[in-house]
C-alpha cells in the first residue's frame, strides 16, 4: 500500500497509475489527513505529489510535517520535493529561469531511484520555483542544465525528491524510477490484482449492509454491471437492481439489456419506465450543467420510490469510478480543481435518505474491465463502450426533446453498426453522435434543405483521463456520413470531431 498526498497535480492520476501497474494498491489522499488515519492506512510509503502552488505562497497546501517522523520511505514529486526540502529546514525560492518541457537530466551520485536509468537520460519538467539549499543530510543526485538540485536524497531516513515528474511517458526512465521506490526503498510486494481486490471488496461490502437491503442502477454499462456482479458475490438476495428506462437511451438498448441480464446475470432486476418523467423535468433546459442535475435528481426520486416497496432498504449503490472522483470535485478533499459534475457524484441531493456504496471508487476503467473478466462478466458486457449516465441528454446541444432524441437515435444506430462492421468497436474507447444546436444549407432531390448538423466523435484512450482523436479510415467515415444524410430525416451535413483531452473532453457536455 503506497499513499499519494494530493498537492493539486494534474498527473495524480497518473502516479496512482504507475503505482497499480506494479501491482502495488495506491491511494491518494488530502494534505489535511490527520497523521492518525496515514499511521492506520500501514502505507509502506508515501508519495507527495506535485501541484500548481508555490511553497511560499500564503495559502499553499502542505501535509503535516510529522509524516516525516514516521520512519516511512517518502518521495517528493516537484511540488511534493520542493515541500519535503521547505519543511525539513532548506530553501525554495522562485527560480531565476523557469524550466517546461524536457531537460537532460544527469545522474552525478549513486542512488536507489536511478537504477537502471542511464547517466544521461531526458526528463519532463514543470516548475517556475527551485531548491536554492538542502536540508541538512540530502545531498544533489542529479541535475539539469538549468537546475542545480533536479534530484535529492537523504539516503539515511529514505527520502526521495524528482524536480521532474517521472510519472509521465515524457520521462522514459520515470517508470522504472517509480518502481525502484517501490520495491527497492520501500519492499512492497507485488500483490494486488482484481482477484485480490474482489476478496477485500466482497468482505467490506458484507460488513458495511450486515442484513440489510441493496439497491443498484444496473444502466447496462461496464461499470454498473461489475458493480452489481460485485456486491451480488457479497450479498446475494439482499441485492435488488433497478434498470431506469429514462427515456434518454440508444435505440433498442432497453430490451436488448433486459434480454442480456435476464439470460446472464441471475440476480434480482426491477425494470422501470421513467422516460416522461426525465423528458418533461428537461423542458426548456439548454444548460449542460442543469441538465445533469435535473437528470440526477430525477433519477434519485426513482429510486427513493421504488426503495419504499423493498424492506430494509438502507443503501444505493453505484459504479463510480475513480475518474468521475477526479473530474467531479478536488480529489478525495485535495486541491484538484473540478472539470465537471458527474451524474454518480454531483448530480445526487445533499439529504439522500440511502447510503451509498461505491466498490469502484478507487479503480479506473481498464481495471474494471479487468475485475469483471475475473468476476465472469459476459464479454459484451465487459468490452461495452462507456454510456454516459445522463444518456443522451448531453449529447443532444440545447434543449432535449423526443423528436431530437428520435434524431439522434437514429445518427447513433447507424455509427455503432459501421464502427462495428469495420473492426473498431474494440480498438476505439469511444464512438458517438452528437446533435448540434443549429442548421444549415444543403441540397437534396434538386431542393434546398435546411436541417441539423450531427458531429461524430471517436476516441482512443486508456482510462478516459486523456484522449486522442480516432485515426478512422477516410473511407469509414465516408459511408458513415451518407449512410447518415441519406437514412436520417432531418440531418443535412456531418462533421467529425478531431479534438483531444485535454484541452477537450471526450463529452460535449
């Protein structure tokens, strides 16, 4: 168990990635966590992260200074090393030329993080502030051209500082950096898995409900199905999901799911109706940020309803996942800043009368995809492309109404069936239609059209943190687009989006 201080760092994810990739279970946490609570999470180590703070500054985020006494192995990361050096008695001041992008980092005394790495190896950097003078005990490992201190260490206590962030693939040796903390200062043991994950989850999960009943959102997605999979291990019978047809689906999706769990997963399915409930409270609702809290308040009225006619109701369960966690708010308290709310985190009411239940919380797409091959999850439900929980409200631009959705189902249909046909389905995280706001100019049948624009979005990524373009064949998106314009009353012109994350995200809204 390694614990990651969140600073604010856009790569915290990323350093939890590189973490879990070694088999070592990581968690991040805030500055503010009480030293009680660290010394009872028994890390074998700790890893400060970077952040967009300077040291100095009035209101900079900083981590009790008694971790420091703790005897455990700590690696400051930018930020993280310039708060270690700052709290242990050295100095951070603004550096006299500040260093983006890569440096040739140069190794000039042995240590334990750089073995492995060559004496000169490239390194990204991101900092306007520098060391200026080391606590007493560390010494320099490395350096840069235009920084004197890029690497530190007190070999003694087994402290650790990179001015650089070896967690990004702008580092090349920065995976095998991290893995020397790992196993060669710290002597963790590569054992976490989903197999293990699912042991410990399947006994938190009978712990926290006791004999009390479960009630989960099964939508179909990869995530809501492992979730359900998940805590149906742990409590059998005492799980009831609920399948909310808000109206906001794919075409056929409703029956093809309810075919789907009937035939795999043998457990207790409430299939509800809501669609005019979610359309008519989307009324007149042309804000992407409204629409998702109209959608998640809706959608908790639903369930509260259906809570009533099942006895001992005490808890909702949910598949967030860690990413929701991260865009939705400060991470787990930290200084993160928000992206956007999420329909299972911002989107839920402040007096809910269930408790929640989020087995995901800490585990990012690919690893849930993992858990479920390893809980016996149906392939096509596994390999599902990810379906936002609003559904197609958010890919609608403006106001969601039927004849707009019926558009838009039809756009949708088309694309997954192509994205299929091709072999893509597989090899992109996501494909999808998006309905534009506004009209323009065509010809058809010798007659001028003035009808919707639909813009076609496909991403390639790993964990939806960061996303490229599709490379898709030209020809591929060639018969998307008149199958589109010739087989969709209302749709006159198709564009493709070729935007990344960031500075984009993958949803529109």
């Amino acid at each position: 168990m390694i614990v990651v201080i969140d600073f604010g760092s856009q790569y915290n994810q990323l350093i939890a990635r590189r973490v879990r990739e070694q088999k070592v279970y990581c968690q991040i946490e805030p500055p503010d966590i009480e030293i009680k609570q660290l010394q009872d999470l028994n890390p074998e180590g700790i890893i400060l992260s970077g952040g967009p703070a300077s040291i100095y500054e009035k209101n900079s985020p900083k981590v009790s200074e008694a971790i420091f006494d703790l005897g455990i192995p700590v690696l400051g990361i930018c930020y993280g090393m310039q708060f270690m050096v700052h709290a242990l008695g050295g100095n951070v001041s603004k550096a006299h030329k500040r260093e983006y992008g890569f440096a040739r980092l140069r190794i000039q005394n042995p240590d334990p993080l750089m073995e492995g790495i060559e004496e000169s190896a490239r390194c990204w950097m991101s900092h306007g502030d520098a060391i200026t003078e080391l606590p007493e005990g560390f010494v320099t490992t490395a350096v840069t051209e235009n920084t004197a201190m890029a690497a530190v260490a007190d070999y003694k206590r087994q402290f650790y500082g990179l001015q650089f962030h070896p967690e990004v693939e702008h580092t090349p040796g920065g995976k095998q950096m991290l893995k020397n903390f790992l196993f060669s200062v710290c002597g963790c043991t590569a054992g976490w898995t989903m197999k293990s994950f699912a042991k410990n989850a399947v006994a938190e999960i009978r712990n926290a409900v006791g004999d009390k009943q479960v009630i989960l959102g099964l939508s179909g997605g990869v995530d809501s199905s492992v979730a359900a999979m998940l805590i149906h291990q742990a409590i059998g019978r005492q799980l009831t999901c609920i399948f909310v047809d808000n109206g906001l689906l794919r075409q056929d999706e409703g029956a093809r799911l309810k075919k789907l769990f009937g035939q795999h997963l043998k457990m207790n399915i409430d299939y509800v109706n809501a669609g005019k409930q979610f359309t008519d409270a989307l009324k007149g609702v042309t804000d992407p940020e409204k629409k998702r809290k109209i959608i998640g308040k809706v959608f908790m009225d639903v369930f509260e309803a259906e809570a009533r006619k099942i006895k001992d109701a005490e808890f909702l369960a949910q598949g967030t996942l860690y990413p929701d966690i991260i865009e939705s708010q400060s991470a787990f308290g930290g200084p993160t800043s928000i992206i956007k709310s999420h329909h299972n985190v911002g989107g839920l009411p402040k007096k809910m009368k269930l408790k929640l239940i989020e087995p995901l919380k800490f585990l990012f797409k690919d690893e849930v995809r993992k858990l479920g091959k390893t809980l016996g999850l149906p392939e096509e439900l596994v390999w599902r492309q990810p379906f936002p929980g609003p559904g197609l409200a958010i890919r609608i631009i403006g106001e969601v109404t039927r004849k707009r959705l019926s558009v838009l189902r039809k756009v949708d249909a088309i694309l997954l069936e192509e994205i299929r046909a091709a072999g893509y389905y597989k090899k992109v995280w996501q494909s999808f239609a998006v309905l534009l706001p506004i009209k323009s100019v065509g010809v058809m049948g010798d007659k001028r059209t003035y009808e919707n624009i639909v813009a076609l979005r496909a991403v390639t990524s790993v964990d939806a943190m960061t996303a490229d373009w599709a490379k898709l064949p030209h020809k591929l998106l060639g018969t998307i687009s008149n199958r589109i314009i010739n087989e969709v009353n209302g749709v006159n012109r198709v564009v493709y989006d070729i935007s990344s994350k960031p500075p984009s995200t993958i949803e529109w809204e």
